[in-house]
C-alpha cells in the first residue's frame, strides 16, 4: 500500500491539512478550518473586554478544532486506512506564544482567567510589548550583548522575551500560574504527543536561543527585571530538539480524537516559513524563499555566520542541518491589500466586480496590470503593520506619496503591490552586502500562486528570474515531509530532510523573467522609495512614532481601558 503523511499549516485566519503520497509529493487531500474565534483585536471571547491598541489574541481551542476536524477529513476524502498514514508534521506563524499549566492546558481554559488578555494566546502580529521590546534593545546595547548582532541589531517586540516580559509586567498572576510559556507550534505537539518538545528553529529565530551558546545569561535578564533572572528555568527551557528530529508519537487518547493510529510518528514543531524551504527543493546556499501571505518570510540558507543589519535572525541548523539559516521579513503584504480593500474602494468598483464575477482584488489587478510602470506617479512605504526587516520597528506606519485628484484606486492598489517589492529588494540588497550571496529566488503562498501582476513586479524590481512553488500549500507540504523524516526509512519516510527535498519538493516549469524597460524605470523608483525608507525610517523624521502617541493619549482620554 501506499505510505502518506499529514502536514498541518496553522495560519494567521486559518489552519489546514494535507495528505501528501511520500513516495511522489504529490497531494491527494486538502482540508481547510478557519479558527472560529479568528484573530480578536478588539475584544475578548466574552464579548465585554475591550484589547488596547497593537493586541492581537487567539484561543488556542480553535487549534485543536484544525487537527479534530481536518485530519478525518483528508483521509475520508482519499479513499485511504489510517494504517497508510506514517507521520504527522506542524508548522505555525510565530512568534505565537500562549502560557500553560502543569497538565499542558492553556491558562485561558481556566474559569478564573478568562477574562484576562494575557491568559490567551498571543498572535505574532501582537505588538503591544513594544515598550518591552525597546528596553530590551536599550539594555543589550548598554551591555554590549553579543546576541544582538545575530538579530540585525534589535530584538522584535513580536518575539517571545518581549511578551513574556509584557505578561510579567501587566498580568504577574498569568506569569506566576504558567508552569511554562511556549510556542504555540510546540503545544500544539505537546497535545499530540502528551510531552513538551521545544523547536529549535522558534528557540532559535524567536527566542534569542544560540546552538553553542544557548539563552542569554542570568546577568542579562536580571539587568532587564530581577523578576526575570531564572526565566529560562523557571519558563522556557534548555532541553532544545533540532529541526527534522522525531518529537514523539501520537498517543492512544488524540489518536482517537483525530481518526489515526496510535504510535504515528510526530515531528518536532516547525514554523510556516522556515518549513517551506525544502518543499520548493531548496537544499544549497544562495536561493531565497519568499513565503508570501498576509505577511512575507524571506528564509535563505549560507555557510558562514554573517552580521547582517536588520535581519530577524541567524541560526545555525535552523532551516535545514548543516547550514546557517537566515531569516528576515515584511510584516504586512496580504494584509496591507485586504485594508485596501475594506476600506478604500468605492461601491462602483464592488458593483463592476460583482457584474464581472470576479473579486474585488482581481478588479483591482486587472485594472493596474494594465498600466505602465511608474504611470500612476505613486511611491509608498510599506509599513502598515510596522518594519520588521531591515529597521525592525514596529512604531512606524504607512505612507503614500503623489496621490492627486485623479488618482484612482487600482493607482494605490499597484503602489502598494510596488512597495513591499522595493521592501523585499532592501532586504536582498542588505544580505548581499553583508556577503550573504543570493542567485536564485523562489516564492511560496497564496499570492505567489495567484497573483501573476505582483510577481512580474517582483522580477522586475529584484531584476531577477522568479520560480514558483508548484505546491498551492508549500508550508503543509514542508510539514508532511518533515512528517515522513520523522517516521524514518524503516516505515516507509526518508532518512533526511534532503532526501525528502528530493523527491517531494518542486517548483511550477512557468516562471517570472524580468523586463528589460520595467527594470531601468523600477530602478529611478526604488531609488525613491530608498530616500523615503532612511528618512522615515532611521530617526531623521520621527513624525510616525510621535503620531502614534498622540493617538494613544487621545484613545485613553476616552475612558478605554489599558491593559
């Protein structure tokens, strides 16, 4: 019989499923299920309590809802025995961390918690530990940290050290009553498995955690809060298990709860981007992934450990053993053109897409695929969820420039598109730089696969060949195959992670060639978009940040609470 594993992807909206034959990569099921609480950013599940501005919550049930529903589902729909299934594989966007008890259970299960914010999981867009994230940064360059050249310089406020401090800090009791505090990916594991196994690749990119060296020193967090000084011990942990490792084996209680054998084989969490790379056969320096959703990941491998400004981290074995993984990223893609989309289109246009029966967003790219480059006289500054590469500030906020009387909004659309490729270019440019070299460029996701418009102007801003992944659910994939390592050669996997690459990753044979007269106009625009990314961005024009404050001062002037 055939062998097959399960790869299940948790996203920002929703979580999914897919059954992949081992033997060929090839996708015989798919089950989607949007978390039924979605992202909560204005109020708790009681409806009554308000979050403050920069929260973003979910509640962890929604996740145990993915696995109950999804996995029976994929294999209903193949026709397949649960004996076929080998090995099951996690990935999640991080850093999306959540405290729990001694039982493994989330806080925010528990009656007396429910009512308090830092109880549930926090998404990684939460960016409400900024305050955290700043002293943080002050301290370590007080101290001379060496960590802190590992992380482009600064630590995120959407990492792991931030929130945990930020739920010291405002929720002590929530601190006090977590027998641990984890990622979301690992707890996830832990309830498949009955055992927590912490991930190198979220210890490593979120949690400031090094291969030789390990966490910061006591010193170090003590300096930033004596409350805080045996946080690893007392938290976190340092039993760390690599990437591709085998976190355990499903047990007979969530066996029965999902329709599968008891014994499958579990890979050690994983996360989305990270997860990606050897799907799209990437198993050598050189080749940048995109992984592209309502945030983009840029995940590329190197043999030597570099220092590269602004990057979200560098981690050895962290993406694929045997090489440096290097991660940096946008924080807001899918998500800056669905705002436009809420917010910003007239009902004539919502009319003619409905006439035409198409989406709003295919509207909207058709109209802009029919401009020239550089005809709607806009540049914009992709920050609408703050910068995580290369200034890693999630204080700064969008911007859009030349807009007149005539602009339209397929003008705004296009600029937007422009704007997080002249984010991804920066971020190429840093690495090269910094003698990280990049060759190739593949991307993943949802917007990769559809979007034809963004990725021609992805080539012709980056002046390079794009290949696409051939899978429409890459990070599933990556986690079934990281699924089929874990159960081994003995039942029917792989030996290795490269071995997998080999045989179940690919890309799509069409791919993206830049456009000789759309490069040379690109290049006099990014130059722009270059001017305005300094100026806004690296302290010559505070105006964001300064606007920012005055929008907090006047929202707590109107009695909402702060948390």
């Amino acid at each position: 019989m055939s062998k097959y594993t399960i790869g299940i992807d948790y996203g920002t909206q929703s979580g999914r499923a897919v059954l992949i034959d081992v033997e060929t990569g090839h996708e015989v099921a798919t089950a989607v299920k949007p978390y039924t609480h979605g992202v909560m950013d204005q109020f708790l599940p009681d409806g009554k309590t308000r979050l403050e501005h920069d929260w973003a919550l979910q509640h962890p049930r929604d996740y145990l809802e993915v696995l109950e529903l999804t996995i029976p589902a994929v294999v209903k729909e193949a026709g397949i025995t649960k004996e076929q299934v080998i090995g099951l594989g996690i990935d999640f966007t991080a850093c999306t961390i959540l405290p729990i008890d001694v039982d493994l259970n989330p806080l925010c299960f528990r009656e007396e918690y429910q009512d308090n914010p830092h109880s549930y999981v926090k998404l990684w867009k939460h960016h409400a530990a900024q305050d955290e994230a700043d002293a943080l940064n002050r301290i370590a360059s007080e101290r001379e940290e060496p960590f802190l050249k590992r992380y482009g310089g600064k630590i995120s406020s959407e990492w792991m050290i931030p929130k945990v401090w930020q739920i010291l800090n405002e929720a002590p009791s929530i601190y006090e009553a977590a027998h641990e505090i984890l990622e979301a990916t690992d707890w996830v594991v832990s309830q498949l498995t009955g055992k927590v196994v912490r991930n190198s690749c979220t210890a490593g990119y979120k949690a400031i955690w090094h291969k030789q060296e390990g966490y910061p020193s006591r010193e170090f967090f003590k300096a930033l809060d004596p409350r805080l000084e045996n946080v690893v011990e007392e938290k976190l942990s340092n039993d760390i298990a690599p990437i591709g490792a085998k976190a355990g084996e499903l047990t007979i209680s969530f066996a029965e709860r999902i329709g599968l054998l008891p014994g499958t084989a579990v890979a050690v969490g994983n996360v989305d981007a990270h997860v990606a790379v050897p799907a799209v056969g990437i198993t050598e320096p050189g080749k940048l992934l995109m992984v592209m959703g309502t945030s983009t990941c840029h995940i590329l491998l190197g043999e030597e450990e570099q220092v590269v400004p602004g990057m979200c981290g560098i981690v050895e074995d962290g993406v694929l053993p045997g090489f440096m993984g290097y991660e940096a990223g946008q924080s807001c893609v899918g998500d800056h053109f669905e705002w436009f989309i809420e917010n910003c289109v007239p009902s004539d246009y919502l009319q003619e897409a409905n006439i035409q029966g198409v989406s709003t967003h295919q509207l909207l790219t058709d109209k802009a695929t029919m401009q020239r480059v550089g005809e709607h006289g806009l540049i914009a500054l992709d920050w609408w969820n703050g910068n995580r590469s290369t200034l890693v500030d999630t204080n700064l906020t969008g911007v859009l420039l030349g807009a007149t009387l005539l602009t339209k909004p397929e003008d705004i659309y296009r600029a937007l598109i422009e704007a997080t490729a002249y984010g991804t270019r920066t971020i190429v440019e840093a690495f090269r730089t910094s003698g990280v070299p990049i060759h190739e460029v593949y991307a993943a996701g949802g917007i990769a696969e559809k979007n034809a418009l963004m990725m021609q102007i992805y080539a012709d801003v980056l002046n390079m060949e794009i290949k696409i992944s051939a899978s429409s659910q890459t990070p599933a994939l990556g986690s079934a195959m990281f699924g089929a390592v874990a159960a081994g050669a003995e039942r029917g996997g792989y030996a290795t992670i490269t071995e997998a690459a080999t045989k179940m990753g690919r890309v799509k044979e069409k791919t993206y060639l830049p456009i000789p007269e759309n490069v040379e106009v690109y290049e006099a625009l990014f130059a722009e978009y270059t001017k305005l990314y300094d100026y806004f961005g690296r302290g010559e024009n505070d105006v964001m940040k300064r606007l920012k404050k005055i929008k907090a001062e006047s929202s707590r002037q109107k009695g909402e609470p702060v948390w």
